[in-house]
C-alpha cells in the first residue's frame, strides 16, 4: 500500500459520484489510533496478507462469536408510516446520492461467505470506542456485506520488512512507513469499508442506521462524516421522526418556525432541525410500544399518558438532546437554543382530549402537509379545549386545530368555557393554530385576568358562533398576524381595563363590529386590516380608550369607526374608505382623537359628529365621500382643524340642528355643494379656514344658521364666496373673499348678519349683493376691483352700511333697487368706473356722512321719483362723463357699451316701434329719430339701444354695432343655492 505521502487521492469507485472527497489516509494520531496500534506489525506483507486469510476463514466459521456490541433485542427501524427500516422508508424517496446500478451485482465474490460477526471483528478498530451500532436484524446490509469482496486495484502492492521499517525510522517519511505499515495490516473488510467500498454502498448502509448512529460515524473518517450527513440521508429519517415537509427551526424561547431548505444557513437543515428538537417528546398512536435500543424517543399513543408522565422524567427528557458537538466538526451546529420541553402532538383527531397547561412547556402539531394544523385536531365537548393558568410563563402552542363544540341544546351553562382560555398570571405563546367555536355564547379566545399577557401570533380564529378574540379584566398580551373572520359576534372584545397590543391581524367578514372596545377598555391596535363586517369596523363604547395607529378600516357594512356612549381614543394615520356609512361616528359624549387619517370615498359622510359628540378632528385628509366631509349636528362640538376635506360629491362641513364647534386652519376645497353649511341654530366658529374652488357657494348660512367666520379665505367658488338667509345672522370678520365666478356676498330671502374688516375683490358679480327683506350690517369692509357692482341693494333689502371703503369697481358702487331702503353712513366711495352712487326704481335710502368723490357717471345719480335722505354727504371730484357726453352731442353707448349704465334720460320711439325695454339716449333722439314720433321715458340708468345696433335704423353716431342686447336696469342676479335634504 503506498504511503500517506505518496498520493493524497484515495479511489473508493470506478464510477465518479457527487460527494466523492479527495484528502490524505487516515493519520495515527486521529479517533482511531487506538485500534491501528493494535494489529500494526514489522511482518512482511506476506506474512501479513496470509494471517488476514487465516482470520477470515476463522471468523467465517465462527460469526455467531463476533465481539461487535450487536443488540439482539432490538427491532428493525421503523417506517413513520408503520413498516419498514430507516432505509426501506426511504428508498421511495428521490436521492441524487442513490447509487445507478445494481450494488450487489457489482461487488466481486472474494468474501463469498463471510459472515456479519466477521465483518463486525475486523471492522471494530475503525470505530471510536463509544461507537456502538446494531446492524443484526437489516437483511439487506447483512447480505451486502456477506457477499462483498475486496475490489482489486491498479495499484504497487507495499511490502514493508522489520529491516526496512526499522531504518525509516531515521528517514524523513517515518510517519508515512508506519502509515503504510498500518493500512497493509488493515483486517479485510475493514480495508474495503473505510477505502474501496462505493459511496453509494456507503449511504444505503448509512441510510438502515438511525440518527445517533449516523452522529458517531461522522467521527469515524472525514469520508464516514461527508456521507454520514448526506441532506437526504437526513430529511428522510427527519420525516421518519417528525412528519414534516420542512425543516422546522427553534431558534428562541417559544419560537418555532419552518425555514425552506434552500433559504436555511445552515449546510444540513435536516440534520440542524434534528438537533433542535431531538429532545421532545411525542403523542403518536400505535408507538408507546414500539422500543428503539439505538434511539431515545419517547412515545405515547395518547394526551393524558403525556400529561401524566412524570416531570422529573420531562427534565431528564428535556436534557436529551442529540449531541451534534461531540461527533461533528461543525461546532456552528454545537449550540441549542433553548431547553424548553417540547411535546409533538402527530396526525389524529383528539376529541374529548383537553390540555391543562400550567408549565413552560411546548406543545406542537407535527404532520405532513402545508398547513400542519389542519392535520392535528383537538376538540371538546364540555369544558376548555385547552387552558393556561399560572406557571404557564414560557408555555408554547402551536401547529394544531383547537375546537369547543358544545351541545347547544343542552341546558348546562357553558358561558365561561373556551376553545382556548388564558388566566392570570401566565404568558404563554399560541402560534399557528385554527380555533373554532360553535359556541353561541361566551368566545372562542379568552384572555382574563391580571398578569395574563399571552402572545397569539399567525392563528385563524373564524366562523365562530360567538366573539373570536375575548380579552378582559386588566388582561394584555400581543396578538399578530392573525386571522379572524365569519364570526357571529365581535370578531375582538376588549374590556374592562384590558390592554392588548394587536398588530397587522386581518379582521373581516364578520356578522357584527370588527373590533368592540368597552367598559373601560384599551389597547394599542396597529396595522390591521379591517373589512367588510357587518356593523362598524372599530367599535368604542363606554370609557373605552384604545389608541388606533396605521389600520386600514374600509368596506363596512355600516360604518367605519364608531364612538359612542363617552367613548374616546386616539385614531392616528389609518386608511378609513369605502364603508357604507359614516367613515367615523361621534356621538353621546364621546371624545376621540382622529388624527392623520385618509378618510375618503365613503358612500355616506367622511366623520358624523351628532348627539352631543365631541372629539378632536386633525390633519386628515378626507375626500371623494357621498354626502358631507364633516357633518355636525344636535348639540355637537367638536374641534375640525389642519385638515383637507376636498372633491366630495356634497359638501366640505355640514353643521345643523344646533351644531356647534371649533373649524380652523382647514382647507375646504372642490366640493360639489357649499364648501360649509350651517343652518338650524348651529353656531360654530370657523377660523384661519381656506375654503375655495367649489361647485356652488364657499360658505352657506340657512334657516337660521349662526357661528363666526373670521380670519379665512374664501375664493373662487362658482357661486357666492358666503351666501346668507332665511333668518341666519353670523358674525363674518376679517375674511377674504375673492375671485368668486358670481358674487362676493349674497343676503337675502330675510338673512341678517354682521360683516365687519372684510376685504371683497375681484368677483364676477358685485361684492356684496342684499335682497329680498334682509338686513345685514355692513361696517369697516373694503371692497373693491369687483368686476360688477361693489354693492347692490334690491327687491326691498335693507341693510346698514357704515364706514366701509368701496372703490374701484365696474359698475355703481351702491346700487340701490326696486324698494329697498339701506341706511349709508359714513362710506367712502371712490374711484369707481360709473357712478358712486345709483337710486333707482322707486327706492329710497338714507344717506349719512359720506364720501363720494371720483367716481366715473357721478357721485349720487336718482332715478326718477327717487327722494333719499341725505345729510352730511360729501359730494366732489367727480368725473361727470354723462354730463359731458351728452353737451358733446355723442352717443351715451360710447362711454358705457353695454357692461355699464349710466343714468340720464332716456327716451322711446314710437315710429321705429320700440318696447319698454329699449332706451334712446338724448342725443340719437336728437339726430338719428329726428322727425320720429319719439316720448320720454324717464331719468334712470340705462345704455343706448340705438347705438348698440339693435334697432332698426343705424345710429348715427355711431360706428357698427358691437352687440344685439337688451336694456338692463341692473345688474345681473345672483345665483342662488338650492338646499337638499341631508340626513
């Protein structure tokens, strides 16, 4: 045999397979010295090669005599389904080290006859001295290695004498001679197990031999521990022991999960899954007696043998672990991360079986398949399916289907009894479990009591005939991607203290509330999703407190958040959409904080204030709902601020039946009705507000609608910027209204108010428009650059205006109309683009101390048969352009076309058959109707219809004509809101 030096390849087969190695022959110094020292010699190889044959024909009559530890008593190792050897339950399996051809046939017959005795005599020095294997009762291995017979090699035989062994000594490669030495006195069969033997042969060996087997092998060679943790190797006698499909890892205290082979870090998954659980103990019918003497598992056919065996025998049990360290050279396996007892509850259905759990042990489902709880059933009848009391600190459940199915017929009461009940004083882990209960009282999950802080993760708790998740009486505890559905009740109660933290559970599709927090409940609920239940998504009722963060609560049937009964609670940055009431409801008391969230394309309102609701309404941004963003009513009064309410399909804030509330710094926007109604004695206060591009009017005041306005923005609205009637009378200060496509203001149909310090630009129509009986008091405002009038009074408005700047607009900058009687009083009105101001169609006013000057038609203009009180007015500089076009014999319709209207007299003409609403100017009298039969009409405002082209004759003194239009005595009439019905 040649030395250690002279190759480092050693051939095992002619055939290459996947984890075939390369290295050096064992060294003298390595796990089996003791045995090489023992049959080295100085002999020659001669000597050596026939003292090998005289052993194996002594050994072959003689194997009933072998020293090799064989266990006659014990079975041959079996199937997990029910037959078979470790190797027999796999070879159905695919395995990419299964050898190609046929072993047997291969193996040449030189050790035709040899015995398994004969085997195990000479194969005894390989093995460290604790190895100790049972190959007795595997025909196969046994008539493998009864008719295998060393393979010849192409190799120079070693013939070592005494002479030259002894003069090595003084060489260099002494070690490599007494290598030599040691491999050419190697027994037969040993030499052909460690060297020429087939990888192939090898594993299927291996694959008879059960887990502590295969851990003491590995010590063997470096060859024995490649093969010897073959992955297949070990996934089948992995599922052999534990059923699953995939490596299960217990990688801390109460933490059990399954990890993909190809995901794992570790080389063998199997192997490490092993280890980890090597030390539970298992509930499996038919195997408590079943005896492995090469295996230390613990059986038992049912629940109740496990719960009563011994705990001083659970601590022994629990320090059984399968030694990977002390037979492996990956010291990364060495380490075991917890001593936590471990029961395996395998395939079956357990009825009437219960668990009383008081200990810091683990209970697992173990089965095939991908979900493993489907497999693993344990139900009752007539009390708690399984109970934690205290003690339970560490306890761990997992992996398993949970069932309370009373008799609901039967008239013992059952209220306090559960599918799973934690008590006081006790944290126990519940992981990947399916809970059902047809109870239709009480809960399927309760957690009660002081100390009772369990963690239930990954578990469906559905189609419950009562509440899914029941936690009570100071109880807490974590609950985390779980599933809870179809239940008839609450899918959670909290209550009583309680203060659960719930995380990322998918809560849905139940016949009642999502989630019901009351009598002082509480908790901490983050990142769940919460749909489709029949009543509201989140219920909180009765000083219940919960704090709600990052939830998604959307396609209710009814609404989304509900707070009722002096409820509160803190409802931060959630996604409230779709539901098909309400998205939040406040009411009767309540007092939450809604805070950050999106509450949008509800098929009713975004937040419902009523009943005496309260609450502190923030930085939401709500949208695109049915009726209105905000809705406030009886006696509500709620703080709105810092929030964007925008595109309803109603309006932004709806405030009614005595509404009241705090409304500041919101941005009110792109809403189909009124930006903010108020109406029916609601007054609330709205500040610092941008309300702006709506559909209809910015802010409406109805049927005795009040509050404040003050300090907002209000523009661009399709309608007025702020509308009020029928009674309301608000305080409007310090506002901005602008750009409104119609007027600024709009009173009328009786409405009242104080508009006081507000500046009015830039709308379509005048600024401030007061009709139809109303009064409203006009002090300090600018208005100004309105692209029609500043203010027009008609159809028997009121009003007191007093010290207000009005300049700068297109047409009068008081117009006042057909009976109505304002009182003017110490205004300034300047540098308007026609007269100052205009009394018309039999009205009348009082004008006090004011300023008229600059003004483009006049200062003060009457109408015919208008006799307005006046006292104190300041009348000068103004421009007089009527006046003047008329000495100048031009066209009026030259210094108004048809946008403006100065006053002068104006005239009709029989002969051209014009009607009552057309007006002839003086001049066109004079020049281009001479000789017509022509009458006077009356001194009021008008323009020329002759030199607007609209009659038949061509004005005179005038070009073409610019547009065919009738008179208008004034200006165009606002549009007014129409009210719908809101409930």
């Amino acid at each position: 045999m040649p030395s250690a030096s002279s190759s480092s390849y050693v051939r095992r087969s002619r055939r290459k397979v996947g984890n075939r190695i390369a290295g050096a022959a064992p060294s003298t110094n390595g796990p089996n010295t003791s045995g090489a020292t023992a049959h080295q010699s100085s002999s020659s190889s001669s000597t050596t090669s026939a003292s090998s044959s005289s052993s194996s024909n002594n050994l072959g009559n003689n194997a009933s005599s072998s020293p090799f530890p064989l266990e006659n008593s014990a079975p041959t190792p079996q199937n997990i389904n029910g037959g078979g050897s470790a190797a027999s339950e796999g070879s159905t399996s695919t395995c990419h080290h299964q050898s190609p051809y046929d072993l047997r046939r291969k193996i040449p017959d030189l050790w035709n006859g040899i015995s398994t005795s004969t085997i195990a005599t000479n194969f005894v020095p390989l093995l460290n001295t604790s190895t100790s294997f049972s190959l007795q009762g595997v025909p196969y291995l046994e008539e493998t290695l009864s008719t295998a017979s060393i393979r010849k090699r192409p190799r120079t035989a070693t013939a070592t004498s005494s002479t030259s062994s002894s003069s090595g000594s003084n060489h260099p490669g002494t070690s490599s001679l007494s290598q030599q030495a040691f491999e050419s006195n190697l027994p037969p069969a040993a030499h052909y197990l460690q060297y020429e033997i087939p990888d192939e042969v090898l594993l299927t060996i291996f694959s008879y031999l059960f887990e502590q087997d295969l851990c003491r092998l590995s010590l063997v060679c470096k060859r024995f521990n490649i093969i010897a943790n073959d992955t297949e190797l070990w996934k089948r006698l992995y599922q052999s022991v534990y059923e699953y499909d995939l490596p299960l890892f217990n990688t801390d205290l109460c933490k059990f999960s399954f990890v993909k082979p190809d995901s794992s870090e570790y080389d063998n998954p199997w192997k490490e899954s092993f280890r980890q659980l090597y030390r539970g103990i298992h509930v499996r019918a038919g195997y408590q007696d079943k005896k492995y003497k090469s295996r230390r598992i613990i059986y038992f056919d049912t629940i109740a043998t496990a719960l009563e065996y011994p705990e001083d025998f659970k601590q022994k049990q629990n320090q059984r672990i399968l030694r990977l360290d002390q037979y492996d050279d990956d010291k990364n396996n060495s380490s075991n991360a917890t001593s936590q007892p471990i029961i395996f509850l395998h395939s079956g259905h357990y009825k009437d079986d219960y668990l009383f759990i008081d200990s810091d042990v683990a209970w697992i489902g173990a089965a095939p398949g991908a979900n493993v709880a489907e497999h693993v059933i344990l139900e009752r009848e007539s009390s708690s399916t399984v109970m934690f009391f205290e003690g339970a600190n560490h306890a761990y459940l997992g992996f398993m289907t949970l069932k309370f199915s009373p008799d609901n017929t039967s008239t013992v009461q059952h209220h306090k009894h559960y599918c799973l009940e934690v008590s006081e004083n006790c944290s126990p882990t519940i992981d990947n479990c399916i809970i059902r209960s047809s109870s239709v009282v009480g809960a399927a999950v309760c957690v009660a009591g002081r100390g009772a802080n369990p963690t239930i993760r990954n578990c469906d708790i559905s189609e419950c005939e009562n509440v899914g998740l029941y936690v009570t009486n100071h109880a807490e505890g974590t609950y985390e991607h779980n599933e809870i559905s179809k239940n008839a009740l609450a899918g959670i109660w909290v209550k009583d203290g309680a203060k659960p933290v719930m995380r990322e559970n998918h809560i849905h599709h139940g016949r009642d509330v999502g989630i019901f927090t009351f009598e002082n409940g509480e908790g901490y609920f983050e990142k769940n999703d919460i749909h489709n239940n029949r009543i509201a998504g989140f219920e909180v009722k009765a000083g219940a407190n919960p704090t709600v963060i990052n939830c998604e609560i959307h396609h209710g049937q009814t609404g989304g958040i509900y707070v009722h009964e002096n409820g509160s609670g803190q409802f931060i940055e959630n996604k409230i959409h779709s539901n098909n009431f309400a998205g939040v409801w406040i009411t009767s008391n309540s007092n939450p904080t809604i805070r950050k969230n999106e509450i949008y394309n509800g098929h009713q309102g975004g937040v419902y204030i009523f009943g005496e609701g309260r609450g502190l309404i923030e930085h939401n941004n709500i949208y695109g709902n049915a009726l209105a963003g905000i809705q406030i009513r009886t006696n509500s009064d709620p703080i709105v601020r810092h929030n964007k309410i925008h595109h309803g399909q109603h309006g932004g804030i709806y405030v009614h039946e005595k509404g009241q509330g705090l409304i500041e710094e919101n941005e009110v926007y792109s809403n189909t009705l009124a930006g903010v109604w108020i109406t029916t004695g609601s007054t609330p206060v709205l500040r610092r507000n941008r309300i702006h591009s709506g559909k209809q009017v910015g802010v409406y005041f109805y049927d005795n609608g009040h509050g404040k306005l003050e300090d907002n923005d209000i523009f661009n609205h399709l309608y007025s910027g702020v509308q009020i009637r029928t009674g309301s009378n608000p305080m409007i200060r310090g506002n901005k209204i602008w750009g409104g496509q119609n007027g600024g203001v709009l009173v009328y149909n009786g409405g009242l108010g104080v508009l006081e310090q507000n500046e009015i630009f830039d709308n379509a129509m005048a600024g401030v428009w007061i009709k139809t009986d109303s009064n409203p008091t006009l002090k300090r405002n600018k208005i100004y650059d309105g692209r029609d009038g500043g203010i027009c009074i008609f159809n028997g408005g009121k009003g007191v205006l007093e010290e207000n700047d009005i300049f700068r607009n297109t047409q009068a900058g008081v117009l006042i109309s057909t009976q109505s009687h304002p009182v003017l009083k110490r205004n300034r009105i300047f540098d308007g683009l026609a007269a100052g101001v205009e009394i018309t169609n039999n009205a009348t006013a009082t004008l006090e101390y004011n300023q008229i000057f600059n003004n483009k038609f006049g200062g003060l203009c009457l109408a015919s048969g208008v006799h307005p009180i006046t006292r104190g007015n300041k009348i000068f500089n103004n421009q007089d352009e009527v006046e003047k076009a008329v000495s100048s014999g031009q066209c009026l319709y030259k210094i108004s076309s048809y946008t403006s209207f100065p006053m002068h007299d104006f005239f009709r003409c029989q002969t051209c058959n014009t009607t009552d609403r057309n007006a002839i100017c003086v001049n066109c009298i004079k020049n281009c109707h001479a000789g017509h039969d022509v009458e006077f009409i009356r001194h009021d405002r008008f323009f020329c219809d002759c030199g607007a082209g609209t009659l038949t004759n061509q004005c005179q003194l005038q070009g073409e004509p610019t547009q065919d239009t009738d008179t208008l005595y004034d200006s165009a009439a606002p549009m007014e809101s129409h009210t719908p019905m809101v409930n």
